[in-house]
C-alpha cells in the first residue's frame, strides 16, 4: 500500500467514499482512492504533487493555470454524471443549489483542494498544472454551474480585490471569466446565468457559514471571526458593482 491519509469518519464520508470508488471505476484519475475504514477513522490514497500555499505563486494564477483548472473539473463532472448516489445519501450541508440538480460536484475548489503536478510545456520546460482534486467533505448534488461558479469565486477570482491574493489583484476577472468557460465548454445558457448563480450562491454561503459558526463552533467560528461574512458580503457587492461588464464577456 501507498502513502495514505487518515481522518475521522464523517457522517457523509460514506456518500464521499461512494463517489470516490465510481470516479475511480470511470477512469478519473484525479482524485484520491478509498484504501479502507478502520474503525472511525477513513484511509484514503495520498495524492503526490504541489497544492499551493498563500500568498498564490505566479502558477496558481496563470491563464494556462486556469484552462487546465477547466478541463480538470470538467473531465470531473463528466465522470460524476453517471454517479447514481444511494436513497438516503447523506452529504455536508453548504449553499450549493438542490433544485433540479444534476450530479455530486466537488462544492470546494480552492487552490487548497488543488494539486499540481509537473508536466513538460510546449517549449519543452516542465511547468505545475492542476493535476487532481482533494477533500470531497462539501460534496453534494449540485449543477454544473454551481461547480464551476464555486471554483470561479477562487480562481478567477471574484472576490473584491481588497480580499484577492497580491498577484490577483490586477487581473481581468471578466476575462478569466471566459476563458475557463470556454476551455471547460459551458453551455451559453449557463454563461447568461453565471453571474445571477454567483450572486445567489453569495447570498446562502454567508447564511450557511454563519449557521455553522453560531451551532458548531471550531475551525467553522474562527472562520467566521476572522471576517469571512465581511468578505462574502464585499464580495457580493463587488459583483453588483461590475455586473455588466463581466456580463459582456460571457455572451
């Protein structure tokens, strides 16, 4: 057996080890793999490889960065599709969309649950790119767009720029916008609902953080004391503020 890691079971860990064994059974090779359960703790593979740290290094936020982040989660959702989960399937509360949803989405990824591997470059130099996902704890039924409008919150990102990294600060996020739609194929009805989902999924992560703060307390209050409600809120305003220009660069 390989290099594993070790946690607590969850009450969604079942539903979690479930997708993960019909990822695997699909050939995606970008997440990790159930090795077993011993008691109350869950064993899974350790994925080899670079998850970048804050402040974001220059790969993290490079367009090339942001294609294969693309093609990564959409090559995800693509396994996930044919994932039938079980009647009663418990998964982690959280704000992802539950109407009409269309297959378990990661719901989480941040540069944190990102992996970067090696791999050679056209001009023959060896460059990180996005090679897997880690920490499925936020999966759950969602849409396509949710998905990806989670990962857009981060990558692109749209987040007021008081709260991006430093070298996010300068970048076009309306731009960023169109090139990981583009590279990761989302239908133009979703693009026309990209920002109206972004600005719903602010409103219920603010009321789903402060719930768990308030009743779990933890790494969950700490979050929440350190000003992720602040950032959310700034976050949402921000997107009002330049609805229409993203907007453009979607349709």
């Amino acid at each position: 057996m390989g290099a594993s890691v070790r946690r607590p079971m969850r009450d969604c860990s079942a539903s979690v080890h479930a997708l993960l064994r019909h990822l695997e059974s699909a050939g995606f090779a970008g997440a990790p793999r159930v090795l077993g359960v011993e008691g109350q703790t869950e064993i899974l593979s350790y994925v080899q490889g670079e998850v970048p740290a804050r402040p974001l290094p220059g790969y993290a936020v490079s367009d090339a960065t942001l294609v294969a982040l693309a093609g990564l989660l959409r090559r995800f959702h693509d396994a996930a599709a044919s994932f039938e989960p079980a009647s009663g399937a418990v998964w982690e509360d959280g704000s992802a969309l539950d109407d009409d949803p269309e297959l378990v989405g990661h719901c989480d990824v941040t540069p944190a649950n990102v992996v970067f591997r090696e791999e050679p470059s056209p001009a023959g130099q060896a460059r990180l790119v996005p090679y897997a996902l880690i920490d499925f704890d936020l999966a759950r039924p969602t849409t396509r767009l949710f998905d990806v409008v989670t990962t857009l919150r981060h990558w692109a990102p749209i987040a007021d720029p008081l709260d991006r990294d430093p070298l996010q600060r300068g970048l076009d996020v309306g731009a960023r916008l169109r090139l990981f739609c583009d590279a990761y194929g989302l239908a133009p009805r979703d693009r026309l609902r990209l920002v109206e989902t972004a600005r719903t999924r602010f409103d219920r992560s603010y009321l789903a953080m402060r719930e768990k703060a308030e009743t779990r307390g933890g790494g969950w209050a700490r979050t929440w004391e350190e000003g992720a409600g602040q950032r959310i809120r700034r976050a949402a305003r921000w997107l009002d503020a330049n609805e229409d220009a993203l907007h453009q660069h979607l349709i």
